[in-house]
C-alpha cells in the first residue's frame, strides 16, 4: 500500500513539475514587428525620465541638471581643435558666393562643406542647415544647399538633390533660399552620407557602424552631435558672421540635431526643427522608424531614455527662440507624440517667461516635407528676430 502511494504521489509531483515547467513564454518577441519583446509595454510604464521636467520646477535649476546630464550622454569630448578652414572652390550666384570649403569638423577628420556669403560688406545673421536621413546616403549637405557643377561628381549630384528636392521641399533649396534672404549659409555632411560616405553604404551599414562606435566608447548620435556643435561654432566664428544671431534649421532627421543643437550650443541663439518632435513613448510602438535599429542609431544616445525625454531635451534650449513645424499626416512622427511634446515645451517656455519665443505648428493633412509656405513661414519668422 505504502508503495502504491508513493508512486502516485511521485506521478502527482511528476506532473506538477511539467505543468510549472510549461510556465514560461516561448515566444519573447513580438510577432508583427519582430524587433520589440513581448514585455515592452512594461518596459515603457518604467519610463520616468527622472530629469524630465515637471509642473513647478525651477527652470534654471532643471535646466542646469538636465543640461549637465545631456551633455555627460551627448557630448563625449571637448574639441578644441583649429577649425583651419580653405577654401577650395568658388562661384557666383544670384545676391551670393558659394564656396566648397575644408575645415576641421573634429580632432580627427577634416570635412567638406558648402558655405554661402551674402554680397556685401558687413556682418550677416547665419544659419547652419542639418540635412536629413531619408536613406539616402550618396548626397547630405547637397539636400539643403545646391552643389556645384564645375565636375561629373557634381552634376551626378545635381541630379540626384534636384529630385530630391521635388520630393520634399518643391524644387528649392532651402540653404539658397536663406542665403537669398542675407544670411550666411553652412552645411556639411553628418558620418555616413555625401562626401563622408562609401560606396555601397546602405541602411543595413549603419547597424555595423553603429556597434564599431559603441565598442569604442562613443556611438553614432554622439559623433553626429558632437560635430552639429562644432560646426556651429565654426560658423558662429566666420568674420562674415554676426556672431549674437546663428540659427540652426533641420528637416527630418535634421530637425532632431536642430533641437538637439540648440539645447547643446551656446553658439546658437535660435533653432527651426521641421517635421522630428514627438515623445519617446509613443515612438515606442510596432513600426515606428525608432524601433527598428539602423536610422534609429543615428538618434539614439544610450541611457538617455532614463532621465530626458525628447521635448525635455528640447526644452533645455529654452529661453532661445525656436519654431517646430510638423504636419498630421507625417508618417514619421504620431501626431499624438506631437501634441504631447508641444504642451510640455508650452510649459518649459512659460516657466521660463519666455512663451513668445517659442512656436508650435501643427499642419492639417502635412505630411513630411518642407514646402515653399512652410519656409516662408520659418523664415519670415527668423528675419523678424534677426532682422
């Protein structure tokens, strides 16, 4: 009898002891995207940005902290190198010069860059142009500022910015377009695209890129920052330049290292960031651009998501004038995470009596462009400061 027990009590453990082992999820990742873990929706209600600003604060006490911890995640060095700038090429254009110039962009690595100069003899406000991602690497700061013609080299990539230019800003140039105006106009490629990048560089390349960088104690977004700072102080330094008014103006991924700049720059005193603001949590869906590795790189700063969300780092730019324009049909941004990032940054400007320095535009049906309207809008609103 004892062992009939035992047996049945062994059974009974047996079976136990399979059903816990059946206790566990099999499938970690989820299914539709195939790139987010089954638990992320966790992952995000733990998502405090603990710097992030709060209803109350003291703004210049948060914006000394969160400035401080943004530049420890961002910024991994202090570059001090001469900028030693040559110029290599030159040519006419209509009220203005464009020049192909060389400057050190960093301690190690001296870039190509278009420059724009006003005619006349005088210090011009300026601006630094932040080309975006698009995934398209064979052209960068030929997006926002026309390239020459005087080479093959050039006129492939006059064809292929023209077309660019059709698709997304209505066949202009919005770096030609300031220069018009009277401003000084820089821009230069980011790592990775234009004259800074190789054949056979494609969106798969920028996972690589992104893990080389990370094992050499920097990464992708820091690099691209890092410059996007020196290269406003290389403009801010120029003897054409008037040094109290520099702007920065990005579309895309432009406008993500235009926000990011003017919170990081004392060289800039006014930013334009068209189509890229939203909030963490809601790009962390299925689909989004921003979880999917590869461009995200280009975006991504480790730990970061710990202490600054988005607009909080934005808002570290305040008091400084800056203008966001989005549209609702942006397929990169939810318009959702759009809305929410303007009342936050609504907030910081307000806490820092700075509320009419700071615009928020919202286009109905816009999609993911920057138009002739919409830079007549950003740039207007630049000669109203500057001017």
């Amino acid at each position: 009898m004892k062992r009939i027990v035992s047996v049945a009590l062994a059974a009974a453990m047996t079976f136990s002891a399979f059903a816990q082992s059946k206790d566990y999820v099999t499938q970690e990742i989820n299914s539709p995207d195939r790139s987010l873990p089954t638990f992320y929706e966790s992952l995000k209600s733990r998502m405090e940005f603990r710097l992030g600003w709060k209803d109350g604060a003291n703004p210049k006490k948060w914006k000394k902290e969160g400035l401080a911890k943004a530049k420890e995640l961002i910024l991994f060095d202090e570059d001090k190198t001469p900028f030693d700038m040559v110029v290599i090429a030159s040519e006419k254009r209509d009220g203005y010069t464009a020049q192909k110039v060389v400057f050190n962009i960093s301690q190690d690595t001296r870039t190509l860059a278009y420059l724009l100069i006003p005619d006349g003899d005088k210090k011009f406000p300026a601006a630094l142009m932040l080309h975006d991602h698009g995934s398209k690497f064979t052209i960068g700061k030929e997006k926002m500022v026309k390239p020459f013609g005087d080479t093959e080299a050039d006129a492939d990539k006059l064809k292929q910015t023209e077309a660019w230019s059709s698709r997304y800003f209505e066949n202009t140039f919005p770096g030609d377009e300031l220069a018009k105006r009277g401003y000084v106009v820089l821009s230069f490629d980011a790592l990775g695209w234009g004259d800074r990048s190789v054949a056979g560089f494609k969106t798969d390349s920028q996972q690589a890129l992104a893990s080389n960088l990370f094992n050499m104690g920097t990464s992708f977004a820091g690099i691209i920052a890092q410059e996007d700072v020196r290269a406003a102080k290389f403009l801010a330094s120029l003897p054409q330049v008037d040094k109290k008014k520099v702007a920065c103006i990005g579309f895309s991924m432009g406008g993500f290292r235009s926000w990011q700049l003017a919170a990081l720059s004392d060289d800039i005193s006014a930013g334009v960031a068209v189509c890229w603001m939203g909030t963490m949590v809601n790009h962390m869906k299925p689909k989004d651009g921003q979880t999917k590795g590869q461009s995200a790189f280009s975006m991504l700063h480790p730990y970061i998501a710990r202490y600054l969300d988005y607009p909080d780092v934005a808002g570290l730019a305040a008091p400084k004038y800056m203008m966001f324009i989005g549209g609702t049909d942006d397929g990169v941004n939810p318009t959702d995470g759009t809305q929410e990032a303007y009342e936050k940054m609504k907030k910081i400007w307000a806490a820092n009596k700075a509320s009419d320095k700071l615009e928020t535009i919202l286009i109905e049906d816009g999609g993911h462009e920057f138009l002739p309207p919409q830079q007549k809008t950003a740039f207007d609103w630049l000669d109203k400061i500057f001017k």
